[in-house]
C-alpha cells in the first residue's frame, strides 16, 4: 500500500504551523548569565544575544538544516534592519588603520560579520562559575563557546554574502538537548523593534525564563525588584522616580506587541526588612497555563535527546574515522546533509518518533521533515 503524506493529527510535524506561538529552547546558562554577554562582547552583545535565540530557534524547527542561514532570515527572526547589519562596524569606522579579519577570503568588516568573527574568536566568559545539574552529573561552566567555524557562499558577480554556514559549539548543542528553558519566540522580533530594543529582549527572556520555572514548578507568580528588572532593560533614566513608570511602559508593550500572556503589578517593599527595595514587581503567569503551544509536548525531550544521541551512534560507527580539510565539526556537516544516509537518518527519526509520542510516522513524513523541517521554509 502507497504511504500517505499526511502526519498523524496533533503530531510535533504539524503542531507549530497553526500556532500563535513558537516554543524554542535557550541554553540555561546563556539566559541565566545574560549580563556576561553585555560584558564579553560590548557594543555587539544585542547582536550575539539575538544570534543566540535565533539559531536555537533553528535548531527547534530544522534539526536537520539549521546550520545555513541568509541576513534576511537572521532579520526576520530579530527584528533587525538588513541596512544596518550591513554598514561597516564601528570599530573600524573609529580606527581606520585598524587591521580587518579575514576568514576563507572574506573581509569581516560588516555590522553583523564582526559580530559573527567575535563569536568565533571569544566566549561568554561567565563572573562566576555557572553549576548545572544535568544526566545526573554536576557540570561547572565558567565560560560559554558559540561557534566553532564559519562558512560563507558568495555571490561571484556582485561578491556579497548570499549564504552563512555556522558550527556551533559542542556546549551549545549539549544545552538544547539537555540543558534549557522553553521560551516563545515569535513575540522577540516584535519588541526588539526601535530604539532600547536591545535591553527589552533581555527582559524579554528573563520573563520567558521565568515562566518556565514557574510552571515547571506548577507556581504562577514570582517577584523581582523594579531595579533589577529595569538594569536588564537597560533603562538610563535621570531620576529614580521614573525608572518605575519606564519599566511600566516596556511591560504594557510586551503585553500588546509582544502576544506575551501575563499580569503584573507593582507591590510595595517591606520597610522593616534590611535591604528592602521601595518597589517590586509581581509577574503572574497563569494566563499562560493553558495555552498548549506554551508548553512542550510531552515526549519532545525524549524525542530530541533520543535522536541525536542515535544519530551520534551511527555517525562514530560509520564516520569517525573520516576527516575533510578545513572542516570543524564533520558530525554537524553529516547531520545538515540531507543527501548523506538519509535512509539511516530517516529509520533513526522514524524510531525516535515512535519511543517519545508512541506514533507511527511513514519513511515519506520523515524524509520530509529531514529535508523540510518541521515547518516548510
């Protein structure tokens, strides 16, 4: 009997193309260490921040293709403007005689190309070592890698990027299996928008952090000072007095741009405490439990951690042995070619489907879905 396209209803393939909302993951000790970024990588922090949850994104959407990207989809993705990746960076506009980076042939003198060349050239070097607890190890982490190697397919005719190929780090792939939270991210282009844009996606993901401890935790509500919330905005405002009403207007944005589910009010310190803040913000998340697209399915961490660790296996069994000149990372290179075993990536896909929703899916959803993603691009 011929196999149908059409995937079971209500299965992963599916669920995200009707949705309001787009589930990602962000590693745990980028989000919970976003200041460290501002201190790493200065002026280009926004745009390695942005990097971060758009890859992540890719990853959640494209296991199989997440490694190549355009401008205009890191744009679409960011709420950046293609104009401004584009111009050269500051740096080299304040020292002329300063010396451009070249990688592979290509001048990294861009916005958006310096940014991705620091990325390579530097960590996230965290203020203090970050524990987490994860496959029932401790792991201490005092500094976070991004990528491992760039790539880039050139326009001959006009010499300008028409496609980005990345590595990331192995930490980084480890995080999105093992080691994050689920954050929307459909809303983080929107409030990026504008002037501040930068200090308000900072809030934004403290806020999505938030909510999933909270409703991992089945609690709703936390509170957080009006200063430190408004210090992850990047609020500069001359007097104290109006850093409360700043914070006020970002939190009513986030709620009318940013399609982002919760309440909030501001509550008074305790006087009678040492140390007490004048004012506190409480975030209440229950207009959020509800919402299915909010919450990973379940079965979604066995599913991606049984798949790549499968794909691992046959990969050390098969190809572990084989080098290519001028390549980082063969797995990843093995993993985004759609054209390499693809009948052994697709039994792999077909049994880890099967083990995290107890689900058939056919050889023609799974060769789509390796060719495609989860949602057609």
């Amino acid at each position: 009997m011929e196999e149908k396209e059409n995937a079971p209803r209500g299965t992963i393939i599916n669920d995200n193309s009707q949705s309001d909302f787009f589930l990602s993951r962000i590693d745990r000790s980028v989000a919970d260490n976003l200041n460290d970024i501002r201190k790493s990588f200065g002026e280009d922090a926004g745009i390695v921040k942005d990097f971060i949850v758009f890859i992540s994104k890719n990853l959640k959407k494209d296991l199989f293709g997440y490694t190549k990207f355009t401008l205009k989809d890191f744009c679409k993705e960011s709420g950046r403007n293609r104009q401004d990746l584009a111009r050269k960076h500051p740096y080299f506009l304040a020292n002329p005689k300063a010396i451009i980076p070249e990688y592979f042939g290509h001048e990294f003198v861009s916005v958006f190309d310096y940014a991705l060349f620091n990325m390579l050239q530097k960590n996230i070097i965290f203020a203090k070592s970050y524990v987490v607890n994860t496959r029932n190890e401790v792991i201490q982490l005092k500094n976070f890698p991004i990528l491992k190697d760039i790539r880039l397919n050139l326009n001959r005719q006009s010499n300008t990027i028409k496609i980005y190929e990345i590595r990331i780090s192995d930490e980084w792939l480890d995080g999105f299996i093992s080691r994050y939270y689920t954050i929307e991210t459909n809303g983080y282009p929107k409030i990026g928008k504008g002037r501040g844009g930068d200090g308000r996606k900072s809030l934004y993901l403290i806020l999505q952090r938030t909510r999933h401890q909270l409703l991992s935790q089945r609690e709703t509500t936390a509170r957080f000072s009006v200063d430190y919330l408004a210090d992850l905005a990047e609020l500069v405002v001359e007097e104290n007095r109006f850093r409360k009403k700043s914070l006020k207007r970002i939190l009513d944005f986030f709620q009318e741009k940013g399609d982002f589910p919760f309440s909030y009010r501001f509550v008074k310190g305790d006087p009678s405490k040492a140390y007490q803040e004048e004012y506190w913000v409480e975030l209440d998340f229950s207009s959020s439990v509800n919402i299915i697209s909010l919450s990973e399915k379940r079965g979604d961490h066995l599913f991606y951690n049984s798949l790549i660790v499968e794909l691992r296996n046959v990969f050390n069994s098969k190809h572990s042995k084989v080098a290519i000149k001028d390549e980082t990372d063969v797995f990843q290179r093995w993993l985004t070619n759609a054209d390499a075993d693809t009948d052994t990536k697709i039994e792999i896909l077909v049994s880890a489907y099967y083990k995290a929703y107890n689900q058939q899916i056919t050889k023609i959803q799974a060769k789509k879905y390796i060719r495609d993603g989860f949602l057609s691009k």
